[in-house]
C-alpha cells in the first residue's frame, strides 16, 4: 500500500507530464475546430468570417475527399494486407531451425530503419525508374515489357514502398509471438499425429491472433497519416490518383492556404483515426490487468 | 525434450530464410552500392552489381554541395533533444504510476496513449500558424517541441512497462533500513531502472530520427534534419542516382547500427506492451 506522502508525491511528478499532454492535445485541436467554422484564407488576411458548418459540407461533397478517401482505405488494406500475409510464413520460417538465423534477422528488420523519405526516393528512382530502374531490367530479362511505375499505376508503387517499410514490423512482431508459443503443446500435438498444417491452423494460427490484431490496429494508425513517401514521389498525382486525406489536408493547407477548409478536413482525419485508437485502446487496456 | 531436427529440414528453412531475407535487404544494399558507383555506372543498363570502378566521389560531392554535415548535426540535435526533454518529463510520471498506483492510473495510461492516435494531419493547420506567429518556422526548438510531445506517450509507456517490473519489495526493504526516497531514488531504482531508460531513451531517437511529416512541413533549411535534406533531392536534376544513394547511405547508417541493437525494445516499445 502507499502511504499518504508518497501519494502526494506520486501526484506531482505525475502533473507535468499530464499537463503539457493534455495542453498539446487540446489546444491545437480546439484552434482546429474553432477554424474549421472561418472562412479562413491565408492568401486573404483579415476576411475571416464565421460560416457555421459550411466548410464540413464543402470538404465532404469536394470530389477529391471521396477520392482521397478510397485511396486512403486501398492504400491502408492493401498494405495491411501484403505485411501480414507475408509476414506470418516469413515469421513461420524465422523461427524454424535456421543457420545464421541472427543475420537474416537483421536483413529482415533493416528496411523499418530506413528514413521514409530515403526507402521513397531509392525505390522510386534506383529500382523503379522506367528505362534504368533494376526492375525494368529484370523484366527485360524475362522478355516482359518494363513498367512505368509512377505513371501507368502510381498507386501499386507506393502500396510497395510502404509495404516493404512496414513488412519486418509485421514479422518481427509475429516472431516474437511464435517465439514465445509453448512447444510442449506443439510435440504433444505432433505425437497425436497432427499434421503440420493441423498445428499450425488449431495451434498457431490463434496463438497469432493477438498480435495480428495488435499489428492491424498499430499499423493502421500509422498508415492512416502516410505523408512522406507521397509528398517526394507522386506529389498526390497524377491527378488525384495518389492523394490520401492527410496529402489532401496538406496541400489544402500549405499549397492552396486554405485553412478553415484544411482544419475541418483535419478534425474529419481525427474522427476515422479515432475509430481505429476505440478498438486499439481496448486491447491494450485489457493487457493492463493481467 | 528438443524435437528431432532433421538435417534436410535445416538446411531448406535456412536457404530459404537467407534467400528472402536477401531480397528484403537488397533494396538496402543495392542502394550502398550505387553510392560507390559513378553516375554513368548507376545509370547503366544492364547493372554492375560488383564490377565498376569503384569511387568515394559521390560522398564528397553531397558534402560539398549540400552539406550533409549540418543536416546530420540537425539530426542529432532534434531526434536527441526531443528525446532527452520527453525522458525528463517521462520519468517521474512513468516511475509515480508503476510505484503509486491509484484507482485512475490505469485511465491516464490509455489517454495517454490515445493522444499519440491523434493523426499529425488534425493540428497541421494551427501548429503551423502558432509555429508562424512566434518564429518557432524552421528552427531546431520548434522541431525539438514538436517531437517531444509527439514521442511523449510511447516514453511514458515504454518506461511504464520496464518500472512495472522492478520488484517493489526491494523498495520496502530499502524504507526499513531507514532510506529517504532521495537515497532510495539514487542508491536501489535508478540501477535498476537504468537499461529500461537506455532502451526507451535508444527507441525513441530512432522514431525521431526518422519522423518526416512534421520535420518536411516545418522546416526547409536552418533547422532541417537529414529527412528534408534527402526530399531535396527529389526533384531531379541530370544524373544524381550516386549522389542520392550516398547522401542516403549516409542519412540512414547510424540509424540501422542503433536499430539492431533495438529490435526486442521495438516490438515492446511499439506494441505498448501488449507483445512482448
């Protein structure tokens, strides 16, 4: 039990972190609001005037947040789902009986060490470039016609990069799972004559769904808000084919300097990602207890 | 009792582990490569993957034009600075919740960590225009601020769940003895509590190091760290595959070294414990 005193001390050291928080969140979303109701141009100074919701109406109905906002679900379930159907037999092999399993590991995680902005331009440029990218010379090899990436399916490319950023989280966090699954419940399995696929689908696969869960929740966070890979590749183009709604935001707020019009775009990205944080929240919570 | 390990089984799992394990680095070390190649080399078709004239010009050429140095310093200031102030914040909140415990903590910790949901995205605008008025545009505090609080709620929790795990009776212990909590803070947590800050304090530079949404939007070239420095180099100009693949060679190798030594505190640290 704790004594009064170190209550009372628990509380002061605890105040400061829980104020500049709470600070950081409220403020800015609070101006966030408050500019989501102006008719508010940076290009216009001192025109600002209250328009109610007509800014909301505005971002919704713009055919670009529809666009955006498919761009957003294909660019979030599409990587979601290559890390993860990856990542599971990677996880699966990793932790077999591997010889210098410590240095592919190290292979495997090192692209998630990689500065966006770096993993985007290398990508786009040394192994996607049309006519000298390494991809196009494979597929030369092969006698297939090479692609242009960033022209004929902009989307796939970023969908890559951003996949082959997050596929050693995926994994690493699968393996750690894996690694810490009973291996007397796996032979007791194999000395009742399961078959390998039995393990894996009575045993292994829910032993996995846990941390499946956690890594769709957490990189779901993440790639609700990809901003970097976009802004040095595609610029959001051609067209609007590679904006998603924190592109779009952004360059309604610092290229056209629309700032009631980005603020209620902004609080509309806050309500998607906060579905994704209700679910995610539980879970954490729920390992708080035990 | 180990399961019996067939020879065969090794020696497939192991040529196919090193078999994809290559090709998820190979972006990685193809990229090195380049950064060694000339221009002329990096644009060949068909590819040399070994035998080119190897040089270390291109490395020069970055610094000389483009000052990496100032960048990386850039770096190091905001990741490091951003990491050092939240540690400082962090510390005495994550050592009150997993010592003093109350009825609310549990709360706290989740709205804690639901701030870190809030998308960058939601306060562009007004952190922009407050960053704008008092001149905090493109300067190493600004960015130092910004990733502190960013970064705050994962070094609250990664402390939290390290703290969690010192055994209390120890402390009581100490208390018997006759320790005020200064001496029980310096002599019995702080040994104790020293490799679960080292990891958070290592994990956390890393995030920073790497953050580019608010370091692309809110600085351009004082206080640029080596994210903006590398987006320089998107629109093109003539041949820069060698120069882009050293400049990011550059940019990324102090990362990857301290990001192998992290790899368990990464799953803890960004699961929020939940797999651990």
């Amino acid at each position: 039990m704790a004594t009064q005193q170190t209550q009372l001390l628990g509380r002061s050291l605890l105040a400061p972190a829980v104020v500049l928080l709470f600070i950081w969140m409220i403020v800015p979303l609070a101006m966030t609001i408050y500019f989501a109701t102006l008719h508010y141009s940076l290009l216009d100074p001192g025109s600002e005037s209250f328009v109610g919701l007509e800014n909301f109406r505005y971002f919704l109905t713009d055919p670009a947040f529809l666009a955006s906002l498919q761009n957003t679900l294909v660019l979030v379930g599409s990587v979601l789902a290559i890390t993860i159907l990856l990542g599971i037999p990677l996880a699966l092999l990793l932790d077999q009986p591997v010889v210098g399993r410590n240095f592919v590991r190290l292979m495997v995680i090192a692209p998630f060490f990689v500065m966006p902005t770096v993993s985007a331009l290398v990508w786009k440029n040394l192994l996607m470039h049309p006519v000298s990218g390494l991809l196009a010379w494979l597929w030369q090899l092969v006698g297939a016609q090479p692609i242009d990436w960033f022209n004929d399916a902009p989307m796939v490319a970023i969908i890559l990069i951003v996949s082959w950023q997050w596929l050693p989280f995926a994994t690493l966090i699968l393996l750690t799972a894996l690694q810490s699954l009973d291996e007397e419940q796996k032979e007791a399995a194999e000395m009742d004559g399961a078959r390998a696929t039995s393990t894996f689908i009575y045993i292994t696969l829910p032993h996995l769904a846990r941390p499946i869960t956690v890594v769709i929740l957490i990189e779901t966070i993440f790639l609700l808000t990809v901003f970097a890979e976009i802004f040095v590749t595609t610029g959001g183009g051609p067209g609007l084919q590679t904006t998603n709604i924190a592109f779009l935001i952004y360059s309604q707020a610092l290229i056209q300097f629309d700032v009631g019009n980005a603020s209620a775009g902004g609080l509309v990205a806050v309500v998607i990602a906060n579905i994704v944080a209700f679910f995610l929240v539980r879970i954490v919570g729920r390992n708080l207890e035990a | 009792m180990a399961r019996m390990v067939t020879n065969k089984r090794v020696v497939v799992s192991t040529a196919a582990a090193w078999l994809f394990g290559f090709l998820i680095f190979f972006p990685i070390l193809w990229m090195i490569l380049t950064s060694f190649k000339t221009e002329l080399d990096a644009f060949a078709i068909p590819p040399s993957f070994l035998f080119f004239h190897w040089t270390t010009e291109n490395y020069a050429t970055v610094q000389e034009r483009s000052d990496y140095f100032h960048h990386a310093i850039n770096s190091i200031i905001i990741a490091g600075g951003s990491t050092l102030v939240a540690t400082l914040i962090a510390v005495p909140a994550a050592w009150s919740m997993a010592f003093a415990p109350t009825k609310r903590t549990k709360d706290i910790l989740l709205w804690m960590l639901s701030t870190k949901m809030m998308p960058p995205v939601g306060v562009l605008v007004p952190i922009y225009l407050i960053y704008r008025d008092v001149g905090l545009l493109d300067s190493r505090v600004g960015l130092v601020l910004i990733l502190c609080f960013g970064n705050l709620p994962i070094v609250i929790w990664m402390l939290f769940t390290y703290f969690k795990e010192i055994p209390k009776d120890i402390l009581e212990a100490a208390r018997m003895d006759g320790a005020t909590i200064g001496r029980e803070l310096i002599y019995v947590l702080a040994p104790m509590a020293v490799p679960g800050i080292a990891s958070t304090l290592l994990l956390n530079f890393i995030l920073a190091w790497n953050e580019a949404f608010w370091t692309l939007n809110l600085s351009t070239s004082q206080a640029a760290p080596l994210t903006v420095f590398i987006a320089s180099y998107s629109s093109p100009e003539g041949l820069f595959w060698a120069k882009l693949s050293a400049a990011s060679t550059l940019a990324i190798a102090p990362i990857l070294v301290l990001g192998w030594f992290s790899q368990k505190q990464l799953v803890r640290g960004l699961t929020f414990g939940a797999v651990k």
